[in-house]
C-alpha cells in the first residue's frame, strides 16, 4: 500500500511542479508589466480614455534632441521596452487592445516644419515597438496623434513647477488655441514681457517638449479550466526478439563548422578639418575668429598617391564696428606619401595604410571680403599654387582616427579694391554706405585696379581626420564599417 501511494506521488510531481513554474512565470511577467505605468489591462472590447493630464503624467516618454527625430539608443524607456516590457508581453501572449502614441516638437521654429517633426517622432516610436511585438497587430490597433507645437504639455510643465509666468502663458494659450490660431499665439509669447518670456520658456521648457509618448493598451487572459482526463489504459505487446547480424560500426567524420570568413577593408575617403583655424585669432580684426573648414581625402586601392579638396568658409561681420571677415577659399590637392599604400606591403587588419610623411602639391581659388575699420576694407579674388610637406600620425589601433601635421607654401595673386564707410569725395554726407576708394571721375573706375601677389608660407595645420567610407577588398563596393562577415 506505502509502495502504491509513492508511485502515486512520483507519477503526479511532474504536472505539480509544471503548473507551479507556469504560475510563477505569469507572476514575473505580470510584476513587469502592471508596476508601468504606460501599460493597461481592459476586458475584450472595453475602450480607454485618457485625458491630456493623465497621458502626461502616465505615458512613457522619449525626449529628442533639438530638431532631430532619431530615436536616442540610450533613452530609458527604449532599453525598458526592449528588454522587459515587449519580450514579456511577446513570451505571455497577450492581445494587443491598443497603442496611443504622441509626438511633439517645441514651438520655435516654423509651424510647418515642427509639423513634419512631430509625425516623425511618433512614427520613430511607432516602429520601434511595432517591429518588436510577436502578438497580432492590426491597422486599427494604434493611434498616432501629434502636437505640432506642444503647447497643452508646457502649460503643465509650468503649472507643476509654480512658474510665475503660468497664468500669463495659459492665457495666451486659452485665447488663440480654441481657433488653431497657432501663428498669433506663438507671435503673442515672443513678444511678451519684451521678450523675456520667450527666453525664459527656450531655456527651461522647451528641450522637454521634444517628445514621443506611448501608452499601451491588452486585452486581459481569460481563465481557461482544464479538466484533466484519466489516460486509457494501452494493452503492453510483448517484445518481439529479431536476431540482427553484427555489423562493424561505420567510422563517421567529424563535422567542424567553419567561421564566417572576415573580409577586411581599406580607407576609402576620409573627412578632416584644421584644428588651427578652428581655433583662429586674426589680427587686425583684434578677437577669436573661427575659421570654419572641411576636407575630404580620397585613397586608392594601391600606390603611393592620394587626392582630397578642402574648402575654408569664415564668413564673420560686426557692422557696427565695421569688421568683416568673409573668405571662400577652394583647394585641390595630391598627395604622395613615402610609404606605400598597395596590400602588398600593408596588410589589412594592420592599421591606416596611408601614414607618415608625405610631399604635396595644390592649387586654389579664393573670394574674399576684409575690413578691419571704416576706412581700411579690401574686396576681391585670387588664385595660388604650390607644395607642401606633412606627417600623418594614427590616433587609435585600426587608424581611424589620425593626427595630421602640415605645412603649404607657395604663389598667391589676387586682384582687389580697397573699400571705405561713407563716401570718400564728400566726408560731410553721410549715408551708411561703402564706397570704393576712388576720388576720380566715376565713368573711369574699373573694378579690380590693384594686384597683390605673395610668395611664402600659405597654410599650417594641426588637422584632425576619421575615416568615413571603407573599401571591401575582397567584394567591391564601399562600406562605413571596418569588417563584414561573410
């Protein structure tokens, strides 16, 4: 009898301790879900209504920066959603009811392109947890909606906070948004407080506007009640006993899964800039003068030559001090670097192949337009050619990142006009204009009457490169990445 009721222990256990892990499972995936606030559980056919201050405070949100509707990889709720809340919706089984999603922009800007970048915003988000959902999802089962201009969250961000400035920015809201009359509301706020109030909001409101909010809304499981059924009993054949002939076991080979070939790749165009002119104090103009430039370079498959452009665009003025410093400077340029770049003398895997020292030879065209006061201002253009020397230092393992020291030197001619504030032949009339300088007859002035040429030192860099664009060396084509699998 004690025998008996053992097997029938033994034989129960399994099921017992199944059930036990099933419920402890949905217990787990429950405590995810109910303890977000952004996740709703309603019966089959039962509708959810949420109001403007409830979503605010209950959705999940995702915050962009300024004018940008790519999904920030290290925003919370993204990380949440991708690792607990979707895979325990997707292992539970549940059945969606419905998605409400929000997507916003902060008021500065255009109307229309805010527009534009709040229903890029949901969409973003609307991707995201869509193409991570395994349950069935209709058309119908979400709701995009988007305020252009958020105005309805930043009340509330100012009330929450006790702002003084609320009742003035509710009422402004209150008066124009009941018509859609967005552009007056927006022109009201600007000019409130002579301009105080739309700082104040820039500063401390709107980089929170920048959103995307989600709610999501499943059906709740039904109880299902199994009733267990007794198990027929199966008569038990006796075993039939066929005398087999011994046969020698076959030798199998072992069967060894190869790793997936890796391709390396080669620098194909780099993107660079000049710290030292990033950095620029221009004498004469007597402050930190940025000059603005970017380069490209572009490297072969072999050889020792490499060809890149640069472009140099400081475009600074300061009327009132009668300061300008306006250049375009364009430059082609080929490079020839003692160390060879050909694969058979730099494997890939090992590095920049173009590194070290390298001879150059340019050539260039420049607009310019320079004044350092009211009486000394210079227009004009100009064209130079000339050599250069420089050593190419990596930064990091693969050569991704290089450190570039150069000098150019060379012949540069331009052809320009001196210019001045007010007129030259009449001191006493005064009209805010510039003038060329020339007290002649005007029906004798031709433009471009002096010439200025240089020979010497034309450019130093300190410049900063990163590799862009790869060569596959094996496939042909280009990629961003340094390796691919095949």
């Amino acid at each position: 009898m004690v025998l008996f009721l053992l097997l029938l222990v033994i034989i129960a256990l399994p099921e017992r301790l199944q059930a036990r892990d099933l419920v402890a499972s949905d217990s787990r995936a429950d405590s995810i879900l109910i303890t977000n606030t952004y996740i709703r559980f309603v019966e089959e056919g039962e509708t959810v209504h949420f109001s403007d201050e409830e979503f605010f405070d209950q959705a999940g949100r995702v915050v962009f920066p300024v004018n940008d509707y790519r999904l920030p990889p290290d925003a919370p709720l993204l990380k949440q959603l991708e690792k607990e809340v979707l895979p325990a919706i997707n292992r539970e089984g549940y059945t969606l009811s419905r998605i409400y999603i929000r997507g916003a922009a902060s008021p500065e800007g255009s109307y229309e392109h805010n527009k534009v970048l709040g229903e890029k915003r949901a969409k973003a988000l609307t991707d995201f947890v869509l193409s991570r959902l395994s349950v069935p999802v209709s058309d119908g089962s979400y709701n995009l909606d988007v305020d252009y201009e958020d105005y309805r969250s930043l009340c509330l961000f100012l009330l929450r906070a006790q702002d003084s400035y609320h009742m003035l920015v509710k009422s402004i809201c209150d008066k124009y948004l009941p018509s859609n009359n967005v552009a007056q509301l927006k022109k009201e706020l600007q000019q409130a407080e002579g301009g105080k109030l739309w700082k104040h909001l820039l500063t401390n409101y709107f980089p929170s506007l920048r959103t995307a909010r989600i709610m999501l809304v499943f059906n709740q499981k039904q109880p299902v009640e199994v009733i267990p059924q007794p198990a027929e009993e199966q008569p038990v054949p006796e075993p039939v006993i066929v005398e087999q002939p011994v046969a020698e076991a076959p030798v199998t080979a072992a069967v060894v899964f190869d790793e997936p070939e890796i391709l390396p790749r080669r620098e194909y165009l780099s993107v660079k800039t000049n710290l030292l002119l990033d950095g620029a104090y221009v004498p004469g103009y007597n402050r930190w003068c940025p000059i603005p430039n970017v380069a490209i370079e572009y490297y072969p498959k072999k050889g020792h030559f490499t060809y890149g452009a640069s472009f140099d665009f400081p475009w600074w003025q300061d009327y009132d001090a009668h300061k300008y410093f306006q250049i375009r400077n364009y430059q082609l340029e080929s490079r020839y670097y003692l160390r060879s770049g050909s694969l058979s003398s730099n494997p890939p895997g090992e590095g920049a192949a173009f590194r070290g020292l390298y001879l150059q030879a340019y050539a260039h065209v420049a607009l310019f337009g320079i004044c350092f006061d009211a009486d000394r201002g210079w227009v004009g253009e100009g064209v130079g050619a000339g050599v250069g020397v420089g050593y190419v230092l990596p930064l990091s393992k693969k050569g991704h990142w290089r450190l570039e020291f150069g000098l150019q030197a060379g012949y540069f001619r331009c052809k320009y006009d001196p210019y001045q504030y007010e007129n030259p032949v009449d001191p006493s009339y005064h009209d805010d204009l510039y003038y060329y300088k020339w007290t002649l007859d005007p029906d004798l002035f031709k433009k471009r009457q002096y010439r200025y040429n240089w020979l010497g030192p034309t450019r130093v860099g300190i410049t900063l490169t990163y590799d862009l664009l790869y060569r596959r060396i094996n496939k042909k084509g280009v990629s961003f990445k340094n390796y691919e699998k095949r």
